[in-house]
C-alpha cells in the first residue's frame, strides 16, 4: 500500500497542471521507508509564493486517491489529527504553507527543522533544499516547549488520546537525535500511558513531566 500511495503522490507532481508555480514539493518520515510497510499518514510539504497554489495542489493530490478508490483526509495541524477508522483511508498531512526557507524557518518547529533537514525528500524542485535548512543544537526548553504548549490546548479526551500517541511516538526519537539534552524525566510517559487514570489526571500529570524544563 505504502509503494500505492507514493506512486499516486508521484503522479500527482507530474500532471499538476500549475507545477511551475511551486518550488518545492516534498515528503518525510514513514511513506519513505519502503521495507516498512505500516506509516500513519503522507507528509506534503510545499513551498509556494502562493497559498492558492499550494492548496490547489492539495486538492488536486486528494482527488487523484479518490480516483484511485481511496478516501482522503486532509488535515494540517497533528493536533487536530483524524483517526483512521478503515483501511482505505489516507491522512495526508498538509504541512503549513511555506512562502520560501525564511518562512519556513519561522512557522516551524526547530526540532521538526532538524527532522526535515535529515529526512526530507524533494519530489519536485531544488534538490539542495535540505542542505539549505540549518541543523540546530536545541537544549530542553526548545525541544520541551512545543509538547508543553500543545499539552494545554488540548479540551477533549479525543485530542488527548492523539496527544498521547505522538508523545510515545516523538520522545524515543528526541532522546536518540539528542542524546545531549536530559530528558529522564520523561521516562515514566509510557507507564502513565497505560495506566488506568482518567485522560483529565493523566494529562494533568503528563504537563507536569513536560514542565519540568520551566
């Protein structure tokens, strides 16, 4: 499915019909690790003067897995993200928009920065673009400050739950990309996980561990 889903992306690149007014289209994380069948949903990143081209393409991706009888859902933020609820259901996640790399630079998280410099593929642009992002050193608060903010927007037992699964996904990563940065207070987050509090107390608790870097 995964090879499926990248294929139709490809596609979409070659027959959108406004391709020269966006710069770069580009992927990271999970669709890119072929011999990994599972991932949780298509990363899109696009840098384009324009919002309107950006989001064109967008709609033009979706409705080439419609096509394909895929459903797609598109979402922006990973705090809002959706649940997958059957098999033929692809989340795409449309990053924000980049007007160019300063903007990019600003609306992002420093940590994600990093992750986009490592891992992203350019589909359709200048293929130097990664080198161009900076690869940032980043202490607690910066790594930590993001996760807390997130934390407190959360109202829903819903968006808790999304919340909770990226941190399990997100923080042996943090640790392993930043073996500098003291994140031991973060080890009980699997054990309060599975614990048997309500989502209330759980996220109560888990703000705390996350404010340690106060």
């Amino acid at each position: 499915m995964k090879k499926k889903v990248l294929e139709i992306f490809r596609r979409s690149i070659k027959t959108f019909k406004n391709l020269e007014k966006i710069d770069i289209i580009a992927t990271f994380g999970s669709i890119m690790i072929l011999d990994d069948p599972l991932f949780d949903d298509l990363d899109v990143i696009v840098v384009s003067k324009e919002k309107s081209d950006r989001d064109d393409f967008i709609s033009h991706l979706a409705n080439n897995f419609k096509k394909e009888n895929f459903e797609p859902i598109v979402f922006k933020l990973t705090i809002f993200k959706p649940k997958k609820e059957k098999d033929n259901q692809i989340l795409i996640h449309a990053i924000e928009h980049y007007k160019d790399l300063p903007d990019l630079l600003e609306k992002q998280w420093k940590s994600v920065v990093n992750s986009m410099k490592k891992d992203m593929v350019i589909l359709h642009g200048d293929k130097n673009f990664p080198d161009k992002l900076p690869l940032y050193t980043l202490n607690k608060k910066e790594l930590l400050n993001p996760l807390f903010k997130w934390s407190k927007k959360i109202n829903s037992e819903a968006e808790f739950i999304n919340f909770q699964k990226y941190l399990l996904k997100i923080i042996p990563i943090l640790k392993k990309d930043y073996p500098y940065v003291d994140l031991n207070n973060l080890n009980g987050m699997q054990e309060l996980s599975n614990g048997k509090l309500p989502w209330k107390k759980k996220l109560e608790r888990i703000r705390d561990l996350l404010s340690k870097h106060q």
